[in-house]
C-alpha cells in the first residue's frame, strides 16, 4: 500500500501510511454519523497518536544516524512505524540502543508531562491517581479524563505506546529487538533471530486466540503484525545465510539487455510486456542504470512517450562477479533495486536480479 510524504526533519522523510489515513477517514465518517459530539475528542487523540509515533520513530532515527547508519524515511502507521535504513543494525550493542531508545523517549515524555502538570498546575486529571478508587469509578474517570484532558490524552498515548513496544519480546516490535540483541552477544545474529522468531510465533499466536476470546480487535490485529513480521524477519535471516558462501558468478544472469537512453518511456515499456520483465538495465553514458515498472508508472501515461530514458533510468553500482551474494542482497534491500549490472574486470557481464537470489535460497532451502 502506498504512503503519502507529510514533510523532512533532519534529512530524513517522513510519509504516513494510507491505513493511517483509511483509519481515520473510517472513524471520522463513522462518528460523524453515531457520536457527533466525541468527533473532536478523538481527532485529537489521533494528532497525539501520531505526534507520539512520529518522535518515537524520529529517535529511533536519530540514535541510529549518530550510530553511523543512514535513515532513508520512516512511514508512520497507526500502530506504530518504520524508519528504513540502508543497513540493518547487526551488532548487538548498535540494535540494542537504537531499539530501546524509541521506547525511552515514550515514557521520558510521560515522566516530563506528570512533572510539568504538576509543577505548573496544569489542568490535569489528578483524581484518578487517588487510593481506594473502585474499578467502576476509576473507569468513568478515566473515560472523561481522556476526552478532557488533552495532556492526559497524551501520556498515555505514550505510556501505551511505549509499553507496548518495549515489554512485549517479539519481533518486529522493540521488545523483540532488545531481546535479540541481548541474545545476539551469546548466540549471534542469524541463531537470536531464529529463537526471538520462534517466541514470536507462540506470543503471537497467544494473543491472536486472547483477542478473538475477548473480542479485542487491537489485539488481534497486532497479533497478525507480530506473526507475519517475526517470519518475514526469520526469512530474511535464512536467506542471508544461504546466500553467505555464495559468489555472484554462481548465479548471476549471462544474457542481460540494455536499452538505449535514447528510447522512450513507452518504447521501453513496450519491451517489458514484450520479454515478460518489469525492469531492465539502460546505458547512461559509461555507466549503467535500470528502468522499471515502478519508475515508469509514476510519469503520466501522455508524457511516456516524450521521455527519454536516459533522462529517467536510475544510476545504479555495479557488483563485481566475485561479490558475496549476501552483500549484494543487502545492498539491493537496502535501496529497493530489483536487479544491479553485474561487471567483470570493467566490462559489463550480465546482471543480477532479487528472483537470482530468491531462487538459489529456494534451491537451498529444500536440498
Ligand atoms: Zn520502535
């Protein structure tokens, strides 16, 4: 699904994600239409929301850019967010301070927001903290206490956004990332990554059967999320793995076509359907870029003819034929490049496509 970019902080973009944006067309409309007069309450609880996604993930970004990793972007969902880097962190130390500091930053807010409330005497919602409340009581204070009180509204956004993401150990959440760095110093990267992923798949499916049991949605989805995240991440791992006493030669592709720079958008196109491919490698001058689908799709269709490729192909690095596969297949994750021009002593050899690695993972998967 798409994301939309909202603005740049730091040299890093931020974009919200379109189930942020579906999510509150759907509750707005649906509020709008049931409980007109809690509409404005709970816009506003969605700002904090996502006020507080967007400074855990900025800090996130933030230690891991002083860790020497470079931040891309970070997408904003409403359970959380992303923030995509050109490498993921490896060493326990580096994944362990950039995963916990999200989390910190959270609840250092919820601390700084009680210390100021109370410092300065601003409206805040102090009768819920009394002793000897009954549930019944505490319950409707709380309703009116989250509607009212803005600041309120906004510790706790953090408090569960924190709590949520640092003590449950599961990935792809922060507490899964803790652990498998805490783990990482005993067992290493790819052993961690299986067991976290392993506890992950137990938890998630725990919570899936307590969300349909309750009837909490929140739960179960965040069940899914943590189910299918946790596997991905464990594939990823498995890839890497299988690829890491692999050299390019072994299995790059011999016969690549290069278009001319000289082509059209449409020309090029017209080649995809053709061959079957949704990328190709272009000639730019003495170097080599790629065209793709993707690429093409985001120029108006009356315009694709006037295009020229070599005005709208990507530069791309080359990977040398003894490069280590599971490098490279970093390097193309890293930047989303579905297939790099493979070189040999300077000269062009072929290319490297994402299906190359998939398919010798596949091969290696089942022998
Ligand atoms: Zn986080």
């Amino acid at each position: 699904m798409k994301s939309f970019s909202i603005g740049k902080i730091a040299g890093i973009g931020i974009e919200l994600h379109s189930t942020f944006i579906l999510l509150i067309i759907i509750i707005t409309g649906f509020l709008a239409i049931f409980s007109r007069e809690t509409l404005f309450q709970t816009l506003t609880l969605f700002f904090l929301l996502f006020l507080s996604v967007a400074l855990h993930e900025l800090t996130h970004s933030l230690v891991a850019s002083k860790l020497g990793f470079k931040v891309r972007k970070i997408i904003l969902l409403p359970i959380g967010g992303v923030a995509l880097m050109d490498d993921f962190p490896k060493k326990p130390k580096d994944e362990f301070l950039i995963s916990i500091a999200g989390p910190l930053f959270n609840f250092f807010l919820v601390l700084g927001i009680l210390l100021a409330a109370q410092v300065f005497a601003l409206p805040f919602p102090w009768e819920l903290f009394q002793e000897n409340l009954s549930m019944e009581t505490f319950a409707a204070l709380f309703d009116s206490a989250i509607m009212n009180y803005p600041l309120f509204a906004f510790m706790w956004v953090n408090l569960i956004l924190g709590s949520f993401n640092l003590f449950i150990p599961a990935l792809p959440l922060d507490g899964g990332r803790v652990l498998r760095s805490i783990l990482g110093l005993f067992f290493g990267f790819n052993k961690s990554t299986k067991i976290v992923a392993t506890v992950s798949f137990y938890l998630g499916t725990v919570l899936l059967v307590l969300g349909f049991l309750s009837g909490n949605l929140i739960l179960a989805v965040i069940a899914i999320f943590i189910i299918l995240g946790s596997r991905q991440e464990n594939e990823v791992v498995l890839m890497h793995e299988s690829l890491g006493n692999i050299q390019i030669k072994e299995i790059y592709s011999k016969s690549a076509l290069i278009l001319s720079s000289e082509l059209s958008l449409n020309e090029a196109f017209d080649e995809m359907q053709k061959m079957n491919e949704t990328a190709f490698l272009v000639h730019l001058g003495p170097s080599i870029g790629i065209i793709t689908t993707d690429k093409i799709s985001g120029f108006k269709k009356i315009v694709r003819s006037k295009i020229k490729l070599g005005d709208a192909a990507e530069l791309v690095p080359n990977v040398s034929l003894n490069a280590n596969a599971s490098d490279v297949l970093s390097k193309m994750n890293a930047k989303n490049y579905s297939l790099l021009p493979v070189f040999d002593n300077g000269k062009l050899a072929g290319l490297i496509s994402i299906e190359n690695l998939q398919k010798k993972y596949t091969l290696a998967k089942i022998s």
